[in-house]
C-alpha cells in the first residue's frame, strides 16, 4: 500500500477523506491493511464497515486510530474474505464515505510477480541518539513501493524518518524512547501488496557514570566579598548535584535532575574549602573548590649575613609562602649617614648582595616580601658592619638585642 504526504486543512468544514483506502490484492492467511486518512472541523470520527456492517476490534480486525484517520488491519486473511468490500466513513455534522475491496489469491497463484518479501525487519535494541535501520528486503515486478507502519499507523517520511530509496530500508535518525514500539513494512506493485512479519525496536538510555564537565574553580577573594561557584557533569541518568561545606559537611545546595548547579557563598570573612558531589546510582565524584582569602604576605624571617666585605654584603632569609619578588632596603647608620633616604633592591631569591657600601660602616636591612596582593610589612631590622678589606669574612652571629646584632670575625 502507497501511502503519500499530504496536507490537512483545520479550517471548519465537513469532512473530507484525504486518503481513501485502496483495492488490494493480497496472498491467503497474509495480513491486510486499509488506511483512511480524514480531515475537517471538529475532528471526524472514523468509522469501519465490512459489507454495511459496522466493525470493531476482534481477534481478526484491529482497528487504530491516529489524529489523521483511522487504519483497519485484518490479521490474516482466508479466501472467505475474498470480495469483500470495506468502508471508510469519516463523519462530524455531516459524512463522507470511500469504500475499497479485498481479493484474497491462493499461495499457488503468487507468483514471482507478485511482491515477496526475502528479509522482513526484526528486532533491535539501540542506544539513545544513535541511529536505527530496519531493512525490507523484497523482490517482484517493478515497480515496487515501500511504505512503512509503527504501531499500525502510517509513518511519513518527515524529520527524523527516512525510506531509503531502492533498498526499502527504514532509517530513524538520532532514535528517542519515543521511537520505540512495533514497525512494519509493506511493498506493493500492480500486481498485489504483502506485508512484512512485525519488528519491535527498543530505545535504551546508555548508562554512564556521572562526571565532571565543569569542576569548580578555586577562588581567590578579599575579606568580604561574595563567592559565585559553578558545577557542571553529565552521567545517564542525570546526576544530582551537592554542595557542601567540608569544615562542617553541612549540605549548603542540591539540585536533582540538573547538570549546571550555581552555588553563591555570601560574605566570605576566612578561608574554606567547598565540595561539590556529582552522584547517581552510578556512583558518586567528588571536586573540592577552595576558597582563599587574600591577604599580604609575612615578614621573611632569619635575615641574616652570609658573606661580608669590605663595599658588599650578601644577605638570606627564609622563604615565604605564594611570595612573588622580596624588598630590601637598608641605610647606613652612622652619624654622617643619619637622616639619608632608605636604598632598595629588588630579589626574585631568598638571597640578595648589596654593593657599594663603604668599608667599615655600621648598615641597617630589613626584607619584606610581595605576593599577587601586593607588598608585606618588613622584617626586624638587622644590622652589619662592612669589612676594613675586601678579604671575605666569615661571619659568627650572636644576637645582642632585637634590633641588632654583633659580629665577631675569625
């Protein structure tokens, strides 16, 4: 049976019989189909009879009805029904009615002429969104038509669905659940129409453990400000996202069925870590987010003198944590120097030399360190006296108070 596309008028009117079931010629004990596709305002009801008399579902007849129309399948045929003549009657306010007739032949008189078909769709299971072919492979006098029924309705190449040319084949592109349910074909010519066996497909959901797409990202923040944190994972099923705080494992968001969840952490005063927990019957996983405050870096500590000549002095001190570049500043101390302006240098190390500096002076250093925020108080002052000769020192600490020290050279 040829079925076409056609278009269906909403406009108020009474009904109208779009396609009219058709004459057909079918093989003894094979199955038949009539459909009747209606239009008109309000929707026709479509009715069946067999010789004037009006039909119902049974164990021989099933009838479906679509918003289009209305299909009869008789499920397998016998030679009682051959001539025997079917109607279609769509009626609202008023009716229209098409009739059709049924000839039933004896498998002896099927010949190579009529329609055969050699490999009938059968089952499939496919995964969601991939695409589906169910094959309808058939011989006979050309020309031959496919057409193709799900759930015994029509199905209309449109969209996602196509017949492939020459082949017959049904193809569904990107299957949805929505696909699933009982497929048919079925090929005509001049000569008589056959029917394949049915083939259901099924439409499974691929099943993988949720993930990350989108991890939270940490945060580096002032005293104060809002947090905006962002999660996104994928999984099938769905997961559901969770946001907790991991110093108290308080639950501070969930969202179920989602895969973007926005967490907004109001006026962050101290550092904390936050995690989110992407989870499904799959499993669970897990990114922890951390939240830092900015803050200056400390004092470098353990400043002090490695070397001392008579115009240098390399000096060292204890790294900082996240310290980007060090300061040192010193002054000499002695009466003519007072009041001079503080000398810098700038240090990417731990260590730094000083240079010309004059022999035997009195100076004063102190370090402080920069990170991303910006520059540290310095640290304690320390004090060195430069050498009476550039010969190298070898220096002995001791600590005299907190604000100097005093060297004795060996």
């Amino acid at each position: 049976m040829l079925i076409t596309q056609e278009t269906y008028s909403t406009h108020p009117g009474p009904p109208t019989i779009i396609t009219a079931p058709r004459n057909q010629t079918v093989e003894v004990t094979k199955s038949a189909m009539f459909v009747c596709k209606v239009s008109g305002s309000p929707t026709p009801t479509v009715l069946w009879f067999k010789n004037n008399k009006l039909m119902d579902n049974s164990s021989k007849y099933t009838i479906t009805t679509f918003p289009q129309g209305s299909v009869l399948r008789i499920e397998q045929t016998d030679l009682k029904m051959n001539d025997v003549e079917f109607e279609c009657m769509a009626q609202n306010n008023s009716s229209a009615r098409r009739k059709a007739r049924l000839r039933v032949i004896s498998d002896k008189k099927w010949t190579t002429d009529y329609p055969t078909i050699s490999e009938h769709p059968h089952l499939q299971s496919v995964e969601k969104d991939k695409d589906a072919e169910l094959k309808c492979v058939s011989f006979g006098a050309p020309p031959l038509h496919t057409s193709w029924y799900k759930d015994n309705i029509p199905i209309e190449e449109s969209g996602r669905y196509r017949i492939e040319k020459g082949s017959g084949a049904l193809k569904i592109l990107k299957s949805q659940e929505s696909d699933e349910g009982k497929y048919m074909c079925s090929v005509e010519n001049k000569y008589g129409t056959v029917n394949s066996f049915p083939a259901i497909i099924y439409v499974k959901a691929r099943r993988v453990p949720p993930a990350f797409t989108h991890p939270p990202k940490n945060v580096l923040v002032s005293p104060g400000d809002s947090v905006n944190l962002t999660c996104a994972g994928s999984g099938t099923p769905t997961p559901t996202v969770r946001w907790i705080r991991d110093e108290d494992q308080t639950l501070l968001g969930k969202v179920d069925n989602n895969n973007l969840n926005y967490l907004t952490v109001e006026k962050v005063y101290k550092s904390e870590n936050i995690t989110c927990v992407l989870s499904s019957d799959l499993g669970n996983v897990e990114h922890v987010a951390e939240i830092r405050i900015k803050a200056l870096p400390p004092p470098p500590e353990n400043l002090h003198a490695s070397e001392i000549m008579a115009n240098s002095v390399k000096l060292m001190w204890n790294s900082v944590p996240n310290a980007i570049l060090y300061h040192l500043v010193y002054r000499q101390k002695n009466a003519q120097a007072q009041g001079r302006n503080m000398n810098e240098y700038v240090c990417k190390q731990t260590e730094c030399t000083v240079t010309k500096l004059h022999p035997y002076a009195q100076y004063e250093f102190r370090v402080s360190a920069e990170n991303n925020v910006g520059k540290g108080p310095p640290s304690a002052p320390y004090d060195v006296r430069t050498g009476e000769t550039n010969q190298t020192s070898k220096i002995t600490t001791k600590p005299h108070s907190n604000w100097s020290l005093t060297f004795f050279s060996n």
